[in-house]
C-alpha cells in the first residue's frame, strides 16, 4: 500500500480485498500480494472513498476527481462533462438494474447501463428542509489539482460544520453517504437532516427526512441497511434522505 490511511475498503465477489486510502490510491489484496493503482495507471484520483462491484466483474471507484470503471486491466473515468453533477464523489452503490448510483458534493447521480446519465439535486427531493434554519455553508473540497499537493501532501478538505459564529451550518447538495436497501430504496447521508424513515418505493416518490426532536447533529457520514424481517433499513447515522427511482 502508498498510504496507511483507510477511507474505505470492501471484498469483492472472489474474496480479494480492496482499499481506497488517502493520496495512496487503490489497493488490492488476494491473500498473498498486493498490488496498488494510482494515476499513472490510469486511477481518476490519488483519493478514493467508495468502491463497489458490478455483476460483470468490473469495480466502480469513487475519488475526489470523479470516478473510475476498470474492468481488470483498464480504467474508464467520468467528471462532470460527462454528466456528473460534481467532482468530488464520496460515495456509490450498484442497483439490481445495474445501474450506477453516485452522492456527489454537488447532489446525486446515476449512469445506466445504456450510458445515459440522470443528477437530482435539493429542486428535486435530495436533502432534507432546513427547518432550523441553519446558515448555508458554501464549503467544498479540494481535488488533486497540482503536482505540488500530490508530492507534498498538501491535499487537504476543509469539512468544518460551523460558521464564523460558531453555529452549526446547511448544504443540501452535498451527500457523504449512500446505501441500496432490499426494496431498491435508495437512501442519501447529507448535510443537514434528521431521523430516516421511508415508505418510498423505486419510481414512485422521493422523502426527505429533518431533524426530529432529541437529534443532536445533522450530517450523516454512513449508512447501512440491515435485514430484519418486517422492518425497513436502519442507518448509522441520522441526517439522511430517501429518494427512489
């Protein structure tokens, strides 16, 4: 591994282990040997934080300069001019259609098997009201941009909640975490929520969720459905938004 520093990590079908880190790329485990993919290998980004598998056995890379298909031995990157609705991805998760679903610093956004991109935004469902009223913060990340922030690890990414009062802040594009749950719900972590609770259903309607009274944060850095019988998902963390379709 390039770097000691874990954003995320999942097994793949075969059981090989994959890593997104910190300025270090990807890496791969199969038991004996690693192998790691940077830029120069053709990986969008030295930041990676989501990786998900698709049922051709090719694995959907989320970084902070858009995202990577690679089928084995090639990488396919996608940003915006491609229909992405920002840069910056934290998060992704495969649908049973195989379709591939993106939370972004900028909304959602999902590619289908044809190709043809789709990005909803707050106008559209995503993110919860604002009923506290907090105070919309335009923060944003920072790419991988120069050689300088990639030989000097001057990469930074300011995630600071407050403003310059001190109070808390609102940004109703931005999503930090996503999941699939088994009814093809789809469920957002954004910046600024409450408490997830969704009768939505795939190609029916989109929920948002609020702070509910004795929620003590709004933002939601993870989300995972769990099976329960009777029951609809349960996430990590509050602050978050159902959408379907």
């Amino acid at each position: 591994m390039k770097s000691p520093y874990i954003f995320t990590m999942k097994k793949d079908p075969r059981g090989v282990h994959w890593f997104g880190t910190n300025n270090g790329g990807i890496s791969r485990f199969d038991g004996k040997s690693w192998k790691t993919y940077l830029p120069s290998d053709g990986l969008a980004d030295f930041w990676v934080y989501g990786i998900d598998f698709a049922s051709d056995g090719t694995t959907w890379i989320a970084t902070w300069d858009g995202v990577s298909r690679f089928d084995g031995t090639t990488f396919k990157n996608y940003n915006t001019e491609d229909g992405l609705a920002d840069r910056w991805v934290y998060a992704l998760a495969i649908d049973r259609d195989k379709s591939v679903w993106f939370g972004t610093e900028g909304g959602v956004s999902r590619i289908d098997t044809q190709g043809n991109w789709k990005t909803w935004r707050h106008e559209d469902g995503l993110g919860a009201p604002n009923k506290l009223g907090l105070t919309r913060s335009e923060n944003t990340g920072f790419g991988t941009l120069s050689k300088s922030e990639m030989d000097d690890y001057k990469h930074r990414h300011d995630l600071s909640i407050l403003d310059p009062g001190g109070n808390e802040t609102y940004n109703e594009n931005y999503v930090f975490s996503m999941a699939i749950d088994r009814d093809g719900n789809k469920w957002f972590g954004t910046w600024g929520g409450g408490p997830p609770v969704s009768t939505a259903r795939p190609g029916r309607t989109t929920q948002r969720m609020t702070v509910s009274p004795g929620t003590s944060f709004t933002r939601s850095r993870s989300i995972r459905p769990t099976e329960r019988s009777g029951s609809g998902p349960t996430t990590a963390f509050p602050a978050s938004t159902a959408v379907s379709g």
